[in-house]
C-alpha cells in the first residue's frame, strides 16, 4: 500500500508540471527609442509555477525586419513560483520598423542532468519598436547647440551658440 501511495503522489506532481504554463510576465526593449548605434536588449520577466527555472539557452534569428527569438528553460518538479528575467542582446540594426517575436520553451529536469531545455512550448508574445537614424553632433550643431564633453561619460553641458530667440523665429 505504500508504493501506491508514493507512485500516486509521484504521478500527481508530475501532472501538475506538465499541465503547468510558464508565462512571459512583461517585456522591456532598452533603449526606448534605439538608434542604429545602439545595441538593443530586451528584457523578459517570466514566471514558472515550478521550482527551478534555470536558464538554458536562446536562439535568434532576423529576416527583414523580424526578429525571433526563442528562449529555453529547465524547470523543477517542486510546485512554487519562480520568477526569472531573460536578457537578450540585439545587435545594432539599421533604420526601420521590426516586430519581435519572442517565443518561451522549457524542459522539465527532475533534478537530473542534462536538460535538453525547449520541448514544451509556454507562452509567446509579439512587441513592435522602431530604429531611427542616429542623430550626429554636427547636425545639432548646425541648429545651434553645442554639447559638451563630446564624447561623454553619461553627463555633458547642451548649450546655445546663438539667441535662442533666433532659433525660434
């Protein structure tokens, strides 16, 4: 009567694992409006109903101006929360509009190794952003401004060379 026991409790967390969906929580694509320069990262908050939600592995692709990307995890047979957030690096891309497409998979490692990660599709969601053109310093200098230091260390003086009454005639 003991192994029954022990089988069924065993039989009930595992169907509780594989009914169980890992959800993409909120999606953050840094910088907020990126340039051509700038390299992209988004940022996933994700959420598993099991223990254990290691990262595995992620795969990109771009084709014209669709970007997917596919992230994998291992997950634990326990039932409690686990919250992880994915980071993912975008090389800078040229001027346009792009659709990324972000896709969470998982793989349930019972503690043991290795976990092959990304047999089970949990959740997918698609954002929109843009990538302008950069802006370059001699082009606000035409306007009338003059930013100091160039380069900078995150910090710098914007200055008008002219009245700023001429620049708003």
């Amino acid at each position: 009567m003991k192994k029954i026991n022990s089988t069924f409790l065993l039989l009930s967390l595992l169907s509780n694992i594989v009914l169980s969906q890992g959800n993409i929580n909120n999606i953050n694509i840094q910088p907020l409006n990126p340039s051509s320069n700038d390299t992209i990262f988004v940022y996933a908050d994700i959420q598993f109903p099991s223990s254990s939600c290691e990262y595995f592995n992620s795969f990109q692709s771009t084709s014209a101006n669709t970007i997917e990307i596919t992230t994998q995890h291992c997950i634990g047979m326990l039932t409690t929360l686990c919250n992880i957030t994915d980071t993912i690096k975008i090389n800078p891309l040229s001027p346009g509009s792009y659709s990324l497409n972000l896709k969470l998979t998982s793989d349930i490692n019972y503690g043991f190794a290795p976990c092959n990660g990304g047999t089970n599709t949990e959740d997918s969601i698609s954002v929109f952003f843009n990538v302008s053109a950069p802006l370059s310093f001699n082009e606000i200098e035409k306007i009338g401004f003059i930013i100091n230091p160039n380069p900078s260390n995150g910090t710098f003086l914007i200055s008008s060379k002219n009245n700023v009454n001429d620049l708003l005639a």
